[in-house]
C-alpha cells in the first residue's frame, strides 16, 4: 500500500510541475488534453469487464467501458482540433 | 511484468503529453503523445486482463468512438467549452462505474479499499452531474446566471454531510445498496455546487471538475490497484488544480470567491435604474471615424464568435491596414467562454497571431489609441471592474478602452454581458453604440470603409 502512496505523492509533484508556466492561451487545449487523458480510466473499466462475474458488475462495467471511450476519443481529438488553429 | 512496463511506458506519454500542450511549439505533437499512450495502456488492459466478455467490449469501445468522434469532429469552436464539460463529465461518470462494478465483485473488501470506493463513487458523481450542469449554462439551456434556491446553502451542507456520512456508513457496513445512495448524494452535491456559480465563471468550474475527475480516477487507482489509473488521475488533479487557480488568477479572483458567490448579493443590483441616454452611430459615421484613425484597437468578444464574425472582422481589419491604420487585437485572458479561447476562434479565423495582444501589451499605451472597437465583447471592458468595489466582476483585470480617444462599441441589444452586470462604458460621452448582429454590421463597414 505504501507504494501506491508514493506513486501517488510523486505523481502530485510531477503534476504541479510539468503546467505550473503556461500562457493563458493554451488554458484551454492543456485543460482539454488533461481531460482527454483522464480517460484512462477506460483501462479499469475493460478490466473489470473482463472479469464481471454477475450481470450487474458486466452491466455497470459496458455502461462504464462505452462512457470512458467517448471521454478518451472525444478529448483528443476535440484538443487536436483546437491546436490545429495554432499551426502557423 | 511486461504488462507493468506498458503501463509505465504509457505514463511516460501522459507526462509529455501534459508538458507538450503547455507549450505552444509542441502542444500538438503533445495531444498526440498522449492519445499514443492512452493506446498503449487500453490494448495492453485488454489484451492481459480480459479474461471474458471480450467481445462486448469491443462493441461498448464501438458505440464510444461511433459517438465520441462525431461529437467532437461536429462541435463548433464556439461550443468547445461545453464539449469538454461534457467529455469530462462521462469520464467522472465512468470511474464511479467502475467503484461501483469492483464493489460488487470483492470479496473481501480491506479498509484501504473501501476507502478508495468511497471516494470515487463520491467523486465521480459530483464530477458528473456538475459538469452536465455547466454545460447546461453553457449552452444556455438553463440561465446563465447564478442560480440561488432557497436554502441552497442548507442544502448544499446537507449534500455534503449526508454524502460523508454515507461514506462512513458504507465503510463500516460494506452495504452496496449505501453505496448507490452515497452515488445519489453526490449527484446532489454536484448540482448544488455548480448551480450558484455566475456564468462567467463556470469555465473555472469545469477547470475545477476536471481535476476532481483526475482525482477519482486516481482514486479508482487503489480500488483495482493499478499504478497507471493512479498515475494519471493524479497527474490530472494535480495539473487540474494549478489550472484552476491560473484561471483564477486570470480573472483576478480567489477560487473561493468564484465558487461560494460573491455573486450572491450583487447581481441584482444593477437593475431598476432610469433609462439612461446612450449615443448611437450609423455605420457611415464608424466608418469614417475608423477609416482616418492612426491607430485601432479591436477588442473581440464571444459574441463575435456566435455570431461568426471572425472572418469579417478580418477583412475589415485588413482594409482599414490598407488604408494605413495601425490595428491590433486585445485579446482578454477569459475573453470567450474559456480561457484562451478567444485566440482558438481568431486562429481558425486566420488572424496572424502576431496581431493578438494580451492586456499588457494593450493598456500601457492606451491613451494614445484612437478607435477602441469592442465587438461582442463587455465584461471585459467593463469599468466597473476597475473602479466599483460593489461590481460582482469587481478586481477583474479589463482594457481600459474607456481611457482611449473614442470607443465604438457593437452590440446586438442593450442587454448585459454574460455576467449580467450593467456597463458604465456605454454610457460614456465617448462611447458611439452601433446596434445590429456583429457580422452584419462588420460587413456594412467593410463596404463603408472601401467606399471612404
């Protein structure tokens, strides 16, 4: 468990480090693309339908896998839109 | 152990994909950082740890991308802060789903994992149906203003106890049937929490659901012990949460006065006043006082975006160079729906980006300005964000346009700005109101300055 913490604590760090300069111009496709990538949870949802063992865990478990994919595929490419107006 | 290396390797990615977008040489090749490791980790989950089921949700990631891409793809520019909202929203959505379905299939449950379900149920929730109510403001399906019920704030305590209390509850009794209600309180908690934030700050609220996302996801991390959920959730909160603050900054307000109301008692305030006399102009005289400048500072709102003026205003910007006027554009750092999202929609616009100026650049030499053009923009201009204590926008940094040698200013209608709060600029001797729909009128002066 204590790993998980650590991982966790220096996660934080790495977090508040990589955005602490960015011109407000970019607030948005940063935040977009921070979005984007929270949509890993995606990862846990097909992990935990593939291995739903009651209806309800494999029910709850699609419903999560579907919601996550829009999340993921939505975020990255609505940011690769925005971004492309910058290419100059 | 190949399986942990993928889950590194995709972590990596997430880390420069964050550090590529805050940087405008690399950003693009960032989101592509990103999207590469977010493939990595969901084929590498699939292929190791589906176990059954494979093809469902094969068909479930189907139905996801045949609806996430459309939406995306379809969105127009203007709508973009609403597209995320919602995009972050599902995310918040899934993660509780996930708690949830793990909750039912332990056995065993420790307290350490009770804890992490708890909170991503929690988290999740409220992260969902605040963002679902943002976009609702957004897209102004509901108003725009803060929305305050009676005993919203009792209610809102009540939310949020009950949810901790559910919490407690469902740590000691392991009872999944507390857990879907702990789901339902935090549904509340998020409506309740984003209902009394004013318009123009729920671009801060979406920054700030966005990191809570990141954080049960993070969370969701301890519920199936996978390092690469807790990495990147964390990586997002944390980056989520500087965010919020940037923008903050941006507005030149506290994150706690954004989200707990300074709106409350003041935005009323405004109205009942007499009917005031304002000075309106015809697009002959704008023309000219525009055509013979030295020197135009246009300064672009959301409602050049939504009325597609980008274009227009371009042309006429590129007449009026023509002719000798030297023009740039201020570009405020909230001016849209987002920060930075004005300069997205002038971008798409092909507005070279060396004409987009930021407030300092703007103010210091703003006396010497002839023409400020405001077109569909107000708050941003709004002296009352100077100069009155008892504005709700009050401390916002604005463009002190007011100062220039005139001011024209394009409006559809006397209506206030997105924050609703009335704007001493237009009644400004100065000040010459030009009525009619942004593009419309952009292209009557552009014909108008030819003609000069």
């Amino acid at each position: 468990m204590i790993d998980l913490l650590t991982i966790f604590v220096l996660a934080v760090f790495v977090g508040f480090e990589v955005v602490s300069k960015v011109s407000t111009i970019l607030h948005t496709p940063l935040m977009s693309g921070a979005n984007a990538i929270h949509g890993v949870i995606l990862v846990g949802a097909i992990l935990i339908t593939g291995s739903a063992e009651s209806t309800l865990e494999l029910v709850l478990g699609l419903l999560a896998v579907f919601l996550a994919t829009v999340n993921v595929v939505g975020g990255f490419v609505v940011t690769d839109r925005m971004l492309e107006m910058f290419r100059k | 152990m190949i399986v942990q290396l993928m889950y590194l390797v995709a972590a990596l990615c997430f880390i420069l994909a964050l550090k590529g977008l805050s940087s405008p040489k690399y950003a693009r090749y960032g989101n592509f950082i990103g999207a590469f490791g977010m493939l990595v980790a969901v084929v590498t989950a699939y292929v190791h740890g589906v176990v059954h089921n494979g093809l469902l949700i094969l068909i479930a990631v189907a139905l996801g991308v045949a609806v996430g891409i459309p939406a995306a793809r379809s969105v127009k520019m203007t709508a973009i802060p609403q597209m995320v909202a919602l995009f972050n929203g599902v995310g918040g959505a899934a993660a509780a789903l996930v708690a949830l379905a793990e909750f039912f299939a332990v056995r065993d449950p420790g307290f350490l994992f009770l804890l992490a379900t708890v909170l991503t149920v929690l988290i999740g929730s409220v992260s969902f149906s605040g963002s679902v109510v943002t976009f609702l403001k957004l897209q102004e399906l509901m108003t725009t203003r803060p929305v305050l019920l009676p005993a919203g704030q009792q209610l809102a305590i009540a939310a949020g106890v009950s949810s901790v209390a559910l919490g407690a509850l469902v740590m000691t009794t392991e009872n999944g049937l507390l857990l879907w209600l702990l789901a339902i309180a935090g549904l509340a908690l998020g409506v309740l929490f984003v209902l009394p934030v004013g318009g123009a700050d729920v671009p801060i609220a979406i920054s700030l659901l966005n990191a809570f996302t990141g954080l049960a996801v993070a969370a969701s991390g301890y519920v199936l012990a996978n390092t690469l959920l807790i990495v990147a959730g964390t990586l997002v909160g944390a980056s989520g949460t500087i965010l919020t603050r940037l923008m903050a900054q941006a507005m030149g307000r506290s994150l706690a006065n954004i989200l707990f109301g300074a709106f409350k008692a003041t935005a009323v305030a405004a109205q009942g006043e007499e009917q005031r006399t304002v000075k309106a102009g015809t697009v002959e005289d704008v023309a000219i006082l525009l055509g013979y400048a030295n020197n135009v500072v246009v300064v672009p709102g959301y409602g050049l975006a939504v009325a597609q003026a980008q274009h227009a205003a371009r042309e006429l910007v590129s007449q009026l160079e023509q002719r000798g006027v030297s023009v740039s554009y201020g570009i405020h750092p909230v001016a849209g729906r987002m920060p930075g999202h004005m300069n997205v929609l002038l971008a798409e616009a092909d507005v070279p980006y060396e004409q987009l100026k930021e407030l300092d650049d703007i103010n210091p030499g703003i006396t010497s300005v002839d023409v400020a053009l405001v077109v569909g923009a107000n708050d941003v201009v709004n002296p009352g964000a100077r100069d009155e204590p008892s504005s709700p926008i009050y401390g916002m940094p604005i463009f002190d346009v007011d100062r220039a040698k005139s001011v024209v200013f394009m409006k559809r209608s006397m209506r206030p700005g997105f924050a609703g709060v009335d704007n001493e600029l237009l009644y400004n001797p100065k000040t010459t109101l030009l009525f009619g729909d942004a593009k419309d009128s952009l292209t009557k002066l552009l014909a108008a300055v030819k003609a000069l």
